[in-house]
C-alpha cells in the first residue's frame, strides 16, 4: 500500500487536472502526469471536431526552457539539428537534440523570441532528461539557462475554425501569424503551431491565464479533446512520436527527417554520426502501411516478408479520416521501396500490407 501511494504521488497534475475530472474525462498516465485520454464524447467525435471544426487541448504536461544571454544562438545551434543562423525574430523550427551516436536525445520546437532569446518547448516525458542533457552541454557558453516548465500552462486549439475562436473567444489577435511563427500579447506567448495536421495555436502563459482561457472555450462550445485524439491525428498526417517514431535508439535519419537535420552547419552533436548514416543508407528506415484488411495494427507488432521478421509496428490504428487500417513501422531498409508487400503479425494472425507513404492524410496548415 505504502509502494502505491508513493507512486501516486510521483504522478503529476496539470493545472487543468481539475476541470478534466468535472468533464468526466477518462484519465490517464503520460509522461508522468494524470492526462485526460478522451471525454464523454468519445475519441472518434474528438477526432473529427479537430478535423471540421475546431477542439482544444490541454498541452501543459510539455516542458520549455528559455536559454538567453550572448551566446544563445551559438548555444542553440550546438544541441539542435535545425539551422537558426538566419532565423528572424517571431520564427519557430522544429528538430531533434542528438545524441553523439546520432540517436535521438528528443525533438522539440526552438521558438526566436527575441536576437539573444529563444524558448524550445520538450516533450513532457523527457523534461528531467532533457533538462540535465542541455545543462552538461551548456559548459563554455555565455547564456542563462532556465527550466520554466513548472511555470507555463499551455493550450492547443486546433482545427479550421481555431483562428476564429481564438479571436473571438479569448480575445488574442492571431490573424497575421503565419505558419510556424509566435508573437507575445502581453505576458502570454501565441504560436500557429500545433500537432493535428490542422491549421492551430497553442497558447502558453500562467496557470491561472491557462484556466480562464480554458474555461471561456468550453463555455462557447469548444470541443475538449485529449491524448486518444491528439495520437490519432498526429499519426494520420506521419507527425512522428517520441518513444515511437524517434528514440535514443531511432535517428533522424532513420525515421526520414533528415529535411530537418542542417549538415552544412559547422558543428552540432552528433552531426558526424549522423551524416556516416545519411551517406551511407541507414539500416533500417520508418515506413507508413496500409493493410488490406480491417484488423488494427499496435505498437510493437512484427512486420514479416516472406514470414521473416523485418521489423516492427511503431504506431497503427484503423484511420479514423480514411477509415483504412494503417501504421507506421521501422523495418530493414531493403523492404522500404514504395509498394512493397509485407505481413503483420497481429496476434496469431499474418495479414498482407503494402508499404506507402508515411503520411496517410492531407495536412490543411496555412502557410
């Protein structure tokens, strides 16, 4: 008993947890917090309100870390993949932090808030990791360094509608941002960002900001959506996974975002590993795909030719936007061609697939 509740504890609480639970949501574990897997409504109703309308989405489990001073664009360029030489100010980029060996530390998003002054937004589950990885690499820089994920609540409204209702709703004039660009009202930072596939913003600020916004949202009519959802509509577009798609084990250049990895800066770590690879074809390489049948592929399902195991499912569901039984997989390289047959072993079962691309729905941002 003593065990259980030591572990209870060790579970964290948004600052959103509270209205989840008078939501009825059915809660959850991820990445060390009580998250809200799906409402009363149900993930498919979720799912769709994101795709035609607009949903939002409780997001403060994820870390930030502001790294400011002389040195924070040299800092920033040593630990991440992307190139921010010639970034403006109000610019976002997505990539990884490597490992020397090329694997993946984690994949965030480096936000430009001002010349010396960037935010980068983690994964909640690799908070700790990532905090301690960036300290022991921060060694000879000229830069404050802070983990302010404690402070920030964060929200995600997401779908086509989202512009609209976050103007009108809670009253934040987003209109003029494009894709993958952030400005600040006040003390709250606005980003059209997201993780659907959708056009979308996510909104960091205070707890208590977090909970009034939350709260005018649901009280127009805006769908909560929770993890269930944000899984299936992240995976429909090939958005990758941490722990899944990328892992200290899976580079960038296995998992096919190479797009986002600069080699023609000077330096950042791993760097050489990671170009030996990109040189010289990775071993095995992440595919999308598509069963000819309605059986679910799950993580961790191994995927056959000839019924020999070539690899395994990273992430599989039946799409709720194609209605088609797909999934994501890392297998060996030689069986990556487009249109290549496959088996899933899914449980005592094989069933025939084909290899396609990793994105299985259009993605609708606005540029």
């Amino acid at each position: 008993m003593a065990i259980k509740q030591e572990l209870e504890k060790k579970v964290k609480h948004t600052c959103l947890h509270d209205k989840h639970v008078l939501l009825n949501a059915t809660m959850v574990e991820f990445g060390g917090f009580d998250m809200p897997l799906l409402y009363q409504s149900g993930i498919a109703k979720e799912h769709q309100a994101v795709r035609e309308h607009a949903g939002v989405f409780d997001v403060s489990h994820m870390g930030e870390v502001t790294v400011r001073g002389k040195d924070a664009e040299r800092y920033v360029q040593h630990i991440f993949t992307n190139d921010i030489a010639q970034a403006p100010v109000g610019k976002i980029y997505y990539g990884m932090m490597c490992y020397e060996n090329g694997g993946t530390v984690d994949d965030l998003l480096v936000y430009k808030m001002g010349e010396q002054d960037f935010f980068l937004v983690i994964n909640a589950a690799n908070i700790d990791k990532d905090w301690a990885w960036m300290q022991q690499h921060a060694e000879g820089f000229d830069i404050d360094l802070q983990n302010r994920s404690d402070y920030y609540g964060q929200l995600a409204v997401q779908g086509p509608e989202s512009e609209d209702i976050v103007e009108r709703v809670l009253g934040l004039a987003c209109s003029e941002l494009t894709f993958y660009t952030v400005k600040t009202i006040g003390d709250v930072i606005v980003s059209r960002t997201g993780y659907t596939g959708e056009d979308g913003f996510e909104i960091y600020a205070s707890h208590d900001y977090i909970r009034e916004c939350w709260d005018k949202l649901i009280a127009a009519g805006v769908q909560a959506c929770g993890l269930g959802c944000r899984d299936t509509l992240r995976f429909e577009v090939g958005l990758p996974l941490y722990g899944d798609e990328l892992s200290e084990d899976i580079t960038p250049v296995m998992a096919g975002l190479t797009m986002f990895v600069k080699f023609d800066k000077p330096e950042f770590i791993g760097r050489e590993a990671l170009l030996k690879q990109k040189q010289e074809g990775p071993v095995k390489k992440l595919v999308g795909i598509e069963l000819k049948d309605k059986a679910i592929p799950r993580h961790g399902y191994a995927v056959l030719k000839d019924g020999q195991p070539i690899g395994e499912v990273t992430t599989g569901y039946h799409a709720i936007s194609t209605d088609k039984s797909v999934c994501m997989a890392l297998i060996d390289t030689q069986y990556a061609a487009l249109g290549t047959e496959v088996e899933i072993q899914i449980r005592k079962k094989v069933f025939p697939g084909v290899v396609v691309k990793k994105q299985f729905y259009s993605k609708s941002y606005k540029k």
